[in-house]
C-alpha cells in the first residue's frame, strides 16, 4: 500500500530532525513524528480537531529530553488510514489505536496527554484500559462517556457545531468553503500560532477524504450517545491532571468542574485568558505544568 505523500508539516519535522514514520496498527498505517531515546518512557500526544500531529510542535523536542514521544495523527487525520463509514470512527476503535501505538512503541504502558478529541480519546482509553496509562493529562476537552451530564444548560447551545457536523455533506461542504475559511479562522486568536502554520494546516486538510473522516468522529459519538448509555466504569481511576485554558469559547467552565467530578483525585490548573488551544497559546505555562505532574 502506497503512503500519503508528506506535506508542509512533514517537511518542518524533516527539518528538525524527527522521526517521521507510520506504524502497523490493526486498523493500518498510523503516521507519526517521534523524539527522543527508545529507552526513555513512552509519551503519547495525542490531537483534536481540526487539528494534526502539528499542534505539538512546541512540545515535542523539551518533553523528548526524559520521554520517548511519539505524536500520531489519529485515524482519518492528515496522513493516517482513512476508513470508510461512520462507524469506522467509533471510540472503541480508537482505543484499539492507542493500544496498537503504546505496543509498537512502548513496554506496554504510556503516559497520554491529549487536547480536545485528543483528550476524550485519552479519557477513554483510561477508563476501560488503566492497566495501559501510567499518567493522563487532558486539556479542554469533554468526556464522551458522560456526554449527557457535561451538556447542559447553557453548554449545550455552545456544542451547537456537534449538532450540525451531524448532517451528511453539508458540514464538509461548508468547513471546506472560501479555502478553508471557517477553519483557518478558528486559529486566528491564537498567539503561538501564525499564517505559516495555517499553510502547514491546510496541507493536511486538503487531503481526500480527511475532512469527513474527522467530522466523522462526531457522527459516531453522536450516534452511540443517543442509542443507549455506554457501559463504561463510573469513575476514571489513572493519576490525572487537567489542563484548562479559562478563554474557551467552546467550552464552559462548568464541563471542567463535571469532568474533575468523574476522575479519581484530579490536578487542576487553569491558564487564565488562554484560549480553547492552551497548548498553543501558552506553550511554557502548558509544558511546565505537564513536568510538575509527571515528574
């Protein structure tokens, strides 16, 4: 099978002298940019939409200096396997990709940090694998097992996108529309963020087919959120810390207090004034609360 051909932000990471590769999962290849020593500990960075592997830049030369990290861009994403069909992109599913990656790279366990789908993936697979997570660090992000209890209120006219990226076509169309527009937008705000990177972006989100498989993370949740409730453990029991940018325009505060409620003596630290991205916006204040917990 012949793999995706690299784009602006492979090249930056040729630059840089990552490793760029694809591993074998069961699903098929995953691409990833790695750093650091094989036979330091194992640290997954793990996106969210609309985002890619990229969104780690700051991160992943300092947290290679103790951790063998590895950022993959998620199924359906830039370069990664795109399966086809809704269901293809059910958490199950995804979970079975973490896994696949933490074999492939690890002894068996890993430490995750993830950012939006990133860390509702993250959350999880902590919560039906936590014999695989040594530590999870998620920021702005939702849990997708307890969806019901996190929409509420006045949070659930802010999730109005997850209910149009429910439609067929017509969300791809529109996210599609002007070059981009309504997504390079999104980035706009952000102050470690700059026209160069929205060019690196835009590489992978022309890319056939990527755009409805990452809307199709959505379709799935949403589908199996109103079928029945997932039989999914209560609580989230893995040391965890979460990382929460106050300026979310996305997200209310009220999602990180019901978040913090369902995990197991959660670490909290709020960035104030940064953004839905506070990995991104403040990348030092981000990495050094990340080193704080992990050490």
């Amino acid at each position: 099978m012949s793999r995706p051909e690299s784009g602006p932000a492979e090249q930056w990471a040729d630059d840089r002298g990552f490793e760029v590769g694809f591993a074998d999962c069961s699903v098929g290849p995953i691409h990833y940019v790695a750093a650091g020593s094989t036979r330091s500990p194992l640290l997954l960075l793990l996106h969210g939409f609309p985002d890619c592997w990229y969104t780690w830049r700051d991160h992943i030369a300092p947290l290679a200096e103790t951790y063998r990290v590895v950022a993959p861009d998620l199924r359906g994403y830039n370069r990664s396997t795109r399966p086809e069909g809704v269901d293809a992109y059910r958490l199950d599913g995804l979970q079975t990709d973490v896994c696949d990656l933490i074999d492939r790279f690890g002894d068996g366990t890993a430490t995750l940090v993830g950012h939006d789908w990133g860390g509702s993936l993250a959350l999880s697979v902590a919560r039906h694998h936590p014999d695989r997570i040594e530590r999870l660090a998620v920021a702005n992000t939702l849990d997708p097992e307890r969806l019901p209890a996190q929409l509420r209120g006045r949070q659930l006219l802010r999730s109005w996108y997850a209910g149009l990226f429910q439609l067929p076509w017509l969300p791809e169309r529109l996210l599609r529309a002007r070059e981009y527009r309504a997504l390079r937008e999104m980035y706009r705000p952000l102050s470690g963020h700059d026209d160069t990177d929205t060019e690196r972006y835009l590489g992978a989100w022309r890319r056939e087919g990527g755009l409805a498989a990452s809307l199709n993370y959505y379709r799935a949740l949403g589908r199996r959120t109103l079928r029945r409730p997932f039989d999914a453990p209560d609580r989230i029991a893995v040391p965890t810390k979460l990382l929460w940018g106050t300026d979310d325009v996305a997200l209310r505060p009220s999602v990180l207090d019901r978040l913090a409620a369902g995990i197991d003596d959660p670490i909290v630290a709020r960035c104030e004034g940064a953004s839905h991205w506070v990995h991104v916006d403040q990348p030092e204040w981000f990495r050094a609360e990340l080193r704080a917990f992990l050490r």
